[in-house]
C-alpha cells in the first residue's frame, strides 16, 4: 500500500467497527428504501460557480452523494513537451477520506485513478480542444461524500464545472448510473444499494454507468461492472441514457442562473422574458 | 495510448478507414477476425502457473504465483487476486521509467473490472481458514512486445495462466489446545487446480469510420478514436464493459458493438479452452522462447 512519508501514518491495521455488524439488507418489495420507484432519480441540486479562485467550479447533491469540481484553465503546460495543436485536459479524482465507509488513504488509489480516466475520457468529445493549442485545463474533482453513484455525480458536475469556466464545449456531459440486480433495474442507486448482495447469484447482476451528451445523443462514457445478459446489457445502458436526459435540464436551468449572475446586464429582476431564450446559449 | 505507438500519414489513414468500410482489412482479414494466436503454459518454473501468449506482434508473458495471505475483513471467507501490469521498456521506448505505468494502470483496471464479479472465478476455494489465512494469486503481466490490441493479448495470457495454475494441497489440523495449524502436503504433484470456465476474455472492438473491428493492430488503433472493451464469458455473458479513447459513441453502434462482442468472445472462449486442453493432453516438447 503506498503511503505518504509527509503524513503521521494511522495505525497500519485498524478496521472500521461496521465490519462486525451485520449488512443492513433491503426487503423485498415494489419501493426503494427511500420511497422512490426504480426508474426515479434522486433530487439533484446543482450550482455553479462556488470556488471564488477557480476559472470555473460547481458542486452537486444527488441525495446524500456530494461532489464539488473545479476547473483551472486554460493554461501553458507546466512541463513544456512537443508542440500540439490541441489542448490538452487533464482529470483528477480524490474521495476525500471521510467520504466513504471505510476510511480512504491520502494518496490516490487504483480505483480513484480509474475514476479520473472515465471521466477525462467522457468530457473529453465534449470539448473543442482545438480551439486552445499548446495549453491544459485542470480538472479537480473531489467527493465529499459518497453515497452511491459518485462517478455519475463526478461527470456531471465536472462538466458543468467546464461550462461555468467558459471552456468552448460542443455540448454538455451528464452522467447516470443504473444498478442491475436480477430483474430489477435500480436508477441512480444509493449506496446501500450498491453494495447490497440482493441478485449476486442471480444471473444479472452489475452496475453500468453511462455518461451522455444530451443534445448530440452520442455516449461518451460507458462502464459496466458484473455479469449481465447481452439483452439487459442494452437495456441498461438506455435505462442510464434516459437518465442522463433527466438531469440535462437540471444541468441547463444550473448554467443559467450562474450566467445571469456573472452579467450584470441579465439580472433576473430585469429580465423575465428572456429565460427562453437562454436556455439554447449554454 | 495510442499516441505513444507512433504517427500516421493522412494517406495511410485513409487507406485503413477505406479497407475497414469494404470489410477488407490491411492484412487481408474481415472487421471480425482475429490474427493468429500462439500460446503456451507452464513456460516459467518458479511461478504457480504461467503462460506466454503471441497474438500478432503482441507479446505477453504472466506469471501466477500463490502465497497465503490474510482475506479481506468484508469477505472473510475468500481468497484474493491481485493484478500487476508491468510495461517493460522492451515493447516501446516510451515504456521506460514511469512512462508505461498509466497504460499498465488501464490494463489491470480493465482486469479488475472482468474478475470483479463473484461468479467468475470461485475464491471460496481459495480460502484455507476462514478469517485467518487465503490464498493470495498474484498475477503479473509482463508486456514484451506491443503490438496492438494490448488488452485482449492480456486476458487471453490471463486465463491461460489460470489455468495452468496449481496450488499446493494444505491441511489444516488443529492441535490439542485448539491452535490450529497449517501442513503442506509433501508430494509435489498432490494439487488442486482452478475451474477458469467462467472467467471472461476481453474483446476490444475500436471503431474505424462507420464500422467496427475486432483485433486492431496498431496502425488501426491509430485509427480510431473510441474503443470499447468488452469482457464475455464462454457462454455469452457480458462481463465489464468500458469505453476507451477520446471519441464518443452512438448508442446504436453501442449495441452493435455489444452483439459482436458476445459472438466473436464466445468463439475465442471455446478457441482457447480447446487449444489449452490439446497442449495439456500432448507430450510436445516445450518451444518456450526459442520458437
């Protein structure tokens, strides 16, 4: 395990007290521990522009899971490599350490690295890269809190952190997960649904997550963890497109308030009329 | 990635998407085929279970090698698998150093994400006491020779290694004060083995112009800008699924491509587990590097 030589290392076997507890398993039944129905999505608060320093950051809730992103850039590169046309733009993933059950490290782990991957690689077809050459835009997202679907939530607020910082986009990215167990399709699942051993022996089991662009309809994330038939392999990714469109308009409406408040000219007490008109801008 | 593997001209460019649009490739295959696979187990003795495996100019070696360890607080009752992807500075100059460990890092995600469901590989034969000692399968991938379609390359090698794989018989005795006590058997050839059925290949299909190809060599990954790797088991399960690459893709050609990983993986499963059972059942002499 790599450890950081800067840091007053914790004991090196300590284990969280919940793994002498018995798992908490969700009873059979048509409704989701928190009342929804398996295609709905949790309330999703989004808002742009909370870190003062950065060129463009944002924060979002999807229940309990909370991401804040912020973006720097762009920038000159910091160590000077070949020439390139192209922008470049460069992702990285933190769970804080607190923000899971278990008690994260300080250095990046394997799965917080692969994080960072899907996400640079699903914001990626959205940006004009072309359009800032020899520079980089930085990428940080943190997760404060995890409680289920965090990659998700890390797109999408990655993504309207991009927007807010004025980063020439060909389009939005959001991101939604959808959780497979057995028959059973699970949008947005929470944490405990997640883990939960509910449908690991039957056949279909997993988790796919999806991250779209809403307006070009192309995927530009897509994983999936488990076992799954061809069939419901498919059905599951549509099931996440279908979410993904729902939090487009929440990604949009977010996009607007945060413009209007950068322009003065467009204070909302001025203007009512034009909120129709805005919507196509972001 | 692929930028690492080296430039290609407009013309060539062209010429490949072309090729790939008339379902003729550069070397004369259709967008499904593979190239020629080689593979040999048992080619390294220190190891538990190794196998070294060809697929084009791709060059994979992996080694398996079983230590006990302690299991998982969360699953008490399990062994472990631990993936290492090593990038030798052989397969490319850019390797050297540091710089093959972001590529190394994908492979053995991409690794992680397929053996992550519990279906695949059974780790309760793995454990030896429960809460207190497991097997521990340590397997390192040794990348000689990058030659395109790394991935695949690895998970073939992967599953063959597995498969060779034996782990010495253990009993557990417990003495009069009710320590308990681990013996390994004397007798070199008292092992059990791994059932691999179940364990997936990774079929990578990149898109090239409005189709898709299984098996690019790396001219064609030069070519394309998504890919998508698809983990099938032998009877047809999607195993892990990413999408790979700077591009995005249509959910249409998302599910063809889905379909045509199934079709051609569950025909590679069955391809392998034929050639593994040939090579075990044959006397042949061991050709290891030599060949």
């Amino acid at each position: 395990m790599p450890t950081d030589s800067r840091r007053v290392p914790g004991p090196q076997d300590s284990r969280s007290p919940h793994w002498y507890g018995k798992h908490a398993t969700r009873q059979e039944g048509d409704t989701r521990p928190d009342g929804r129905g398996d295609h709905d999505l949790r309330p999703v608060y989004l808002h742009a522009g909370v870190v003062s320093q950065a060129t463009g950051s944002a924060y979002i809730e999807m229940g309990q899971t909370k991401v804040i992103a912020a973006v720097y850039g762009p920038r000159e590169i910091a160590r000077r490599e070949e020439f390139t046309m192209k922008g470049r733009l460069c992702c990285e993933l933190k769970f804080a350490t607190f923000a899971c059950r278990r008690r994260r490290q300080h250095i990046q782990d394997n799965q917080e690295k692969d994080g960072a991957l899907i996400v640079l690689q699903a914001l990626e077809p959205a940006v004009c890269l072309d359009r800032f050459p020899k520079s980089q835009v930085d990428v940080y997202i943190t997760v404060l809190q995890d409680d289920g679907s965090a990659l998700a939530a890390a797109i999408t607020c990655a993504a309207a952190g991009l927007a807010d910082a004025g980063v020439m986009m060909y389009d939005i990215v959001a991101g939604c997960s959808v959780r497979q167990c057995g028959e059973r399709q699970l949008l947005d699942p929470s944490v405990g649904e997640e883990l939960s051993q509910e449908g690991e022996s039957a056949e279909d089991h997993g988790m796919v997550t999806v991250g779209l662009l809403p307006s070009l309809n192309q995927v530009s994330a897509l994983t999936l963890d488990g076992h799954l038939q061809q069939q419901t392999a498919v059905q599951a990714v549509k099931t996440c497109i279908g979410g993904c469109q729902g939090i487009y308009p929440i990604l949009k409406d977010c996009l607007v308030t945060s413009t209007r408040k950068k322009i003065p000219a467009l204070d909302p007490k001025s203007s009512h009329a034009s909120t129709e008109g805005q919507n196509g801008q972001t | 990635m692929s930028s690492t593997l080296g430039v290609l001209s407009d013309a060539e460019r062209l010429f490949i998407v072309h090729g790939v649009q008339d379902d003729l490739r550069s070397d004369g295959r259709a967008c499904e085929d593979y190239r020629h696979v080689q593979v040999e187990t048992d080619v390294v003795s220190n190891t538990s279970g190794s196998a070294r495996l060809r697929l084009g100019n791709t060059d994979i070696l992996v080694g398996v090698k079983a230590e006990m360890g302690e299991p998982d607080p969360g699953r008490p009752k399990e062994g472990k698998l631990e993936f290492f992807v090593d990038c030798s500075a052989n397969a490319s100059p850019e390797f050297e150093g540091r710089g093959g460990e972001e590529l190394a890092i994908e492979v053995s995600n991409a690794l992680q994400r397929i053996f992550n469901s519990r279906s695949t590989l059974d780790l309760t034969a793995l454990c030896i006491i429960p809460e207190g000692q497991c097997w521990v399968l340590y397997v390192d991938v040794l990348v000689l020779e990058c030659g395109g379609n790394l991935f695949d390359a690895v998970s073939l090698a992967v599953k063959a290694a597995l498969f060779n794989t034996r782990i010495p018989t253990v009993v557990v005795t417990a003495d009069d004060e009710g320590q308990q006590e681990i013996e390994l058997s004397d007798d070199p050839y008292d092992v059990k083995r791994l059932d691999v059925d179940n364990v997936p290949l990774i079929v990578t299909l990149s898109k090239i112009g409005h189709r898709h190809v299984v098996d690019a060599s790396w001219e064609e990954e030069l070519c394309s800008l998504a890919r998508l790797t698809v983990g099938v088991t032998q009877k047809g399960t999607i195993a892990g699924l990413n999408k790979e690459g700077s591009g995005s893709l249509d959910p249409e050609s998302i599910y063809e491509m889905i379909e045509s990983g199934k079709k051609v993986g569950m025909v590679l499963n069955s391809r392998l587990k034929e050639a593994l059972e040939k090579e075990e059942n044959s006397k042949r002499e061991k050709i290891g590097f030599l060949g």
